[in-house]
C-alpha cells in the first residue's frame, strides 16, 4: 500500500498541474492543505520551476522541503534536496557555511540512507561547499565520498577526482593534482564522456596557468584543441582560445592576447556555447579596444552584452567580466562616476570570490578613475593596494616554482632509485647463476666482478645524482631571473607611469602634501623595481653597473667600501653578466646585514683567460661550514649555484672576528 501512495499522489496532482502554472498557485495548495503528502509534491513543482530562474525562492522552498520530508521520516528525499541546495548557496547567497550545515544535519541519519549514489553525492557536495571554506577538509570529503560509492558509480568517481585535483592544484600540490585530474580525465574518457574529460584536462591546464607555467599551459592547451577537434568538440573551442588569451593578457603579450580574443569570438558564433564564454570574450575585447582608444568598437561589443540581458544569478565570475569592461567604456567615454560605481561593485565581488588578478586590476583601474575623478588620496591607496597584491602574487608564484621544480627532481630521483634497485636484483640473478655453474673454481673472480660493478654503479648514481641537482637549481635560478624582470618591468613602465601622471596633476593642482606623498611612493616602486632586475646593466654595462651598486651602498650605509675595477664590459654573454652582477650585489649584502663590518673592498681583474673578483671585509667572520649546512642559510648557496652556471671556482677564507674573504674565478669564454 505504502508504494501506491507516490503513483496516487502523481495521480492526484496531475490534472492540477496542467493548469496551474504560477507559482502562487503552488503555494496556495503548500498553505491550504493539511496532505503532508501533496504539500511536498506541490514543493517539488515550485522547485522544478525557480531551479534555473529563482535562486532565492529555490532556497526557500528547498528549506521547507528538507524540513518536511525530515517530519515524514523520509531522509532519502532530504539528502537529494540538500545536494541540490549546496551550489545556490555557495554561489549565489556565497554561504557555503549553511550548505555544510544543512548537508551535516542529513549526515547524522546517514544509517537510514541505503543508495550509495546518495550517500557518497553528499560528501562529495559537502565537499564542494568545503573547498570555498577549508580545502583540507574538502579533501577529506572528497576521500569519504569515494569510498562510499560503489564500483558501478563511475561518473560519479570521476567528478571526486576532478574536484579533488582543483583542490590539490590550489594549494599547489602538483603531483596529486595531476594524479586526481589524470584519473578523472581516464574514468571519463572510459565512459565516452568527453565533454566531462575536457574539463578534467583544463583543470590540469589551470593547474599551470594559476601558477604562472604559461609556457607548459600553452603545450597543453594546444593538444587539448587538437583532440577536441578530433572529437567534434567544437562548442569548447572558444573557451580554450578565450583561457589563451587571459594567458597572454597576464604576460603582456598584448597582439597575441587580441588575436586568440578574434578566434575565440568566430569560433563562439559558429559554435555557440555557454553565455559565460561569450561575456568573457567580450568584455575583454571590449577592454582591449578601450586601450587602443577604438571607442567605437569597444560600444559594439559592449552593446552584445547589454543585448544578452543575461541573468548573473550564480555565476559571479562573469558578472564581474561584464562590470570590468563596462566600468573601462564609460571610463574612456568621460562617465566617470558611473564608471567608479561598477568598479567598486566589481571588486567587492572579486574579493568575495578571492581572485587575487582581478582584485589587482580593479585596484589599478580605481586608481585612475579616482585621479580623473580629483581624489587623488584615493588613487594612491588604490595603487598601494595592487602593488601589495602583485607583491603577494610574485612571492606565492615563486614559492610555488620552487614547490613545483622540488617536485619534479624528487620524481626523477624516485625513478633512477627504482631503477638502480631493479638492476641491482637482476646483477644478484645473474651472479646467483654464475656461482652455481662457477662455484668450485669462480668464486673470488665474481666477488671482484660484483665489487667492480657496484663501484661503478655507485659512481654513476653520483654522478647523476650531482647533474640533477644542478640542473634543478639553474632552472630554478633563470626562473627566479624572468620573473624578476617580468615584475620588474611591470612596476616600471605601469604603476610607475601612472603615478608620474598623477604627480603632475598634483603639481598643477598645488597640493604640495600629496605631491610629496606620491614622490615618496615613486621612489618606492623605482626601488623596488631596481631591486628585482638591475636595468642599469642594460644602461651602462656590467662595469659601471657594478660600480653604481658599490656607490649606493657606500652612500646609504654606514659601511665604507673601496674598489678596485678593471673593465669587463662585452666580456660575458648578457644571462652571464646578471649572475656575475646578482653575486656581487648579494655578497655585498651579506656585507651589510651579517658582517658588522665598518669597511669593505670590491676587486674585478681582468686577466688573459679569467676575471678573478675577490670582495672583502673587517667584520665578525663566521664558520664557512656551519653557514653551508644551516638550511635557513640560502646565500653561500646561490652563490655556489650561480658560480657553477659561470663555469667558474669560489675560495671562502673567513675566521671569527678576522673578516671575510670571498675570492670568485670565472673562465674567459667565446661570447
């Protein structure tokens, strides 16, 4: 009898739902009727009907539901609901805090839950909630969900591994990462679910766009395409090009970043796809020509968005591409306080979703709409706050590259040890044998035969073992070096150029306070800027380069330094010539944090086959040893790495209290 009830009520309902299509009829039956029965179906309709249009009352009425069938002793129908609450409330409310509540308070009558599809749904979806609160303890979920899955329940194993590999790839695990989203994208190519294996590979593309592997990520990107077109996938196709070109747009590589916007545009109308493609796309065109003063093009563009009329509901993202290229139109068009309203609106949504890119951006267009608007306190705070995000990105970018390089030298260093231990057994087989066939008269010839190998085996191991991780520290040491000058440019040629303008508006203005707080902050970023690249290399050569950072640090210290120079200029190749100036600056730095010297000398000779540089000091000394040993000691260590890139030798002659010496010796090669 108790199985007839959902047919009876399905029956009951039926007629009345032809003609009752509002909602408010739906919610008269939900007020009117004592059926506890009918009151979930008519919920179930206003969920069906506000699901895609209505986030706001689906949460409502999901709640009424939950409750409900919770009263009726139905947890099964309370799980699904609940599942279904998780993305609304993470996204649109931005409380994924409630949905782990709401999802917990099923949990705890998870014994009365027998589908497996169900009960591993609602970890996976509490993790989901979890990753925007706590992505350790979304990992957990991910695992519990898993294992509570059966073996049938593939695509659903398949999503775990993919949101556990975003997981992963957010706090910069890169080999889980790439282990998860590798199975994911295999489980659902398995099942021909190749539109889901597509994601999984742009998760792993991603993984190394957000860290700044753009080169890797392009690879990746273009063997993604070929095999999406491969598939006839072509409705993906103009995301990957739209994904390119924010690629681009990071690295400064303005044309490319236009012409992969033009591809994925043509490929949007020939092949359209989700409406959130298409508002990226043309928000960041509609940017792109603001910047180029084609104001007409960019109205063009922006007139397909406002045509679109498109719902923001749930997808933030998208909304604050749309605010972005606005704000930048009507800042171009003289609308400027129109043009501040959405960008303020722009960046409390971008740090409610914390994308620390469009955080800085919308902190740097505040700062000029705020100088074109007279508030120019305003616009100093405002680029103070994208230097600190872009300071805080190139500190997490290196320390991810350092994570990422360590990863990949310990997965190359498991390798050979496996294969060592794999040819160390088939050498004790074969030796095995031989002393059986050999045994009364071979024994001590294979003994100095096996000694002879392992010797030589031992002396190969080490020998690669020192190639690899030289070989680790270079890449390491350039990567350091382009990301430098990357940055380097950056505060040179952007915020340094913004705030030289704002200072002239300042003096015309006679605001003499503020001018002398944007000089202030000038030199600031001009220090910065020569501190991570040294660009006078570039403008005087490594001679006077040299001499330039002795003379500074003469003048801004208490320390005294003299030098000896001979020229070296047009000596070494350019990549060799920033070592050679990266090792004098730090030894000199050392000099000044370290030493308590009151004097110092720097001596550059140039001799017929090498450039012996020795720099000295009268300070408190210290034990070479012990300083090269200290793990939290990294500067003996790059010096030796970069005197190994320079083919060269470095002699440390320090004891207590008698100053050190540092002698550097680098061969005069073929430029």
């Amino acid at each position: 009898m108790k199985k007839l009830v959902p047919l009876l009520l399905i029956l009951f309902l039926y007629p009345r739902m032809g003609a009752c299509q509002d909602l408010a009829q739906y919610e008269d039956i939900i007020k009117t009727t004592n059926d506890r029965g009918l009151k979930m179906a008519a919920l179930d309709s206003l969920l069906i009907r506000t699901f895609s249009t209505n986030p706001k009352l689906f949460i409502q009425y999901s709640l009424q539901y939950i409750e409900l069938a919770e009263s009726m002793g139905n947890i099964e129908a309370a799980a699904r609901k609940a599942m279904n609450l998780q993305r609304p409330l993470s996204n649109y409310s931005s409380n994924p805090t409630e949905a782990v509540n709401i999802i917990d308070n099923v949990l705890d009558k998870k014994d009365r839950i027998k589908d497996s599809l169900l009960l591993g749904g609602l970890y996976l979806k509490r993790g989901r909630a979890m990753a925007k609160i706590n992505l350790e303890r979304a990992i957990e979920d991910y695992g519990i969900a898993l294992q509570n899955f059966a073996q049938h329940d593939t695509l659903n194993k398949a999503d775990v591994y993919l949101f556990r590999g975003q997981a992963y790839s957010s706090m910069g695990k890169f080999v889980e990462a790439s282990e998860n989203l590798t199975q994911a994208y295999t489980l659902y190519e398995d099942k021909g679910e190749y539109a889901y294996m597509v994601y999984a590979q742009q998760g792993i593309i991603n993984m190394f766009s957000m860290n700044g592997f753009f080169d890797k990520a392009k690879k990746e990107r273009d063997m993604l395409i070929e095999k999406m077109k491969s598939l006839n996938l072509d409705t993906f196709l103009a995301g990957e090009y739209y994904n390119q070109a924010i690629d681009y747009k990071k690295m400064g590589k303005r044309e490319l970043e236009y012409e992969s916007l033009l591809k994925a545009e043509k490929l949007y109308d020939e092949n359209p796809s989700n409406k959130s493609t298409f508002i990226g796309i043309h928000s960041m065109l509609i940017v792109y020509y603001c910047e180029d003063g084609d104001f007409d093009e960019a109205k063009k563009h922006l007139d397909f968005l406002e045509a679109l009329e498109y719902n923001f509901s749930g997808d933030t993202p998208s909304e604050i591409n749309y605010l972005g290229g606005k704000a930048e139109y009507l800042k171009a068009i003289g609308q400027f306080e129109a043009a501040l309203h959405l960008a303020q609106k722009k960046l409390r949504l971008a740090e409610q979703l914390g994308i620390e890119d469009e955080i800085m951006a919308t902190h740097n267009l505040l700062a000029e709409i705020y100088l074109l608007v007279k508030e120019p306190y305003k616009s100093i705070e405002s680029t103070r706050a994208a230097v600190a995000i872009k300071d805080a990105i190139y500190n997490k970018s290196t320390a991810n590259a350092l994570v990422y390089y360590q990863t990949l030298y310990d997965i190359e260093k498991q390798g050979k040890k496996i294969i060592e231990k794999t040819t160390s057994i088939r050498l004790l087989e074969k030796d095995n044998e031989v002393f059986k066939k050999a045994i009364l008269f071979g024994g001590i010839a294979i003994l100095l035969f096996f000694g002879v190998v392992l010797l030589y085996r031992n002396q190969i191991h080490l020998k690669s073992h020192k190639l690899l991780q030289e070989k680790f520290s270079q890449e390491l040491l350039v990567y350091q070096e382009n990301e430098r000058r990357r940055i380097s440019k950056d505060l040179h040629d952007g915020i340094g150029q913004q705030l030289l303008v704002l200072k002239n508006r300042l003096m015309g203005d006679g605001d003499n306070v503020a001018k002398e707080m944007v000089d202030q902050t000038i030199e600031e970023v001009r220090g910065i800027s020569r501190d991570l690249y040294p660009f006078q290399l570039q403008e005087m050569g490594i001679t006077k380069a040299i001499e330039y950072t002795v003379d500074q640090i003469d003048e801004n210290t208490s320390l005294f330094i003299s030098t000896e120079m001979d020229n070296i200029d047009n000596v070494f190749s350019k990549d060799d010539e920033v070592n050679i100036y990266r090792i004098i600056q730090e030894s000199l730095s050392n000099i000044v944090k370290h030493a308590r010297a009151g004097a110092g000398k720097v001596s550059v000779k140039k001799h017929p086959d090498a450039i012996i540089i020795s720099i000295k000091d009268n300070g408190q000394g210290f034990d070479f040893n012990d300083k090269y040993k200290d793990p939290k000691s990294l500067g003996l260590k790059t010096l030796l790495e970069r005197t190994k890139v320079l083919k060269g030798q470095m002699k440390v002659t320090s004891k207590k209290d008698m100053g050190t010496l540092i002698e550097f010796q680098f061969p005069i090669l073929a430029v």
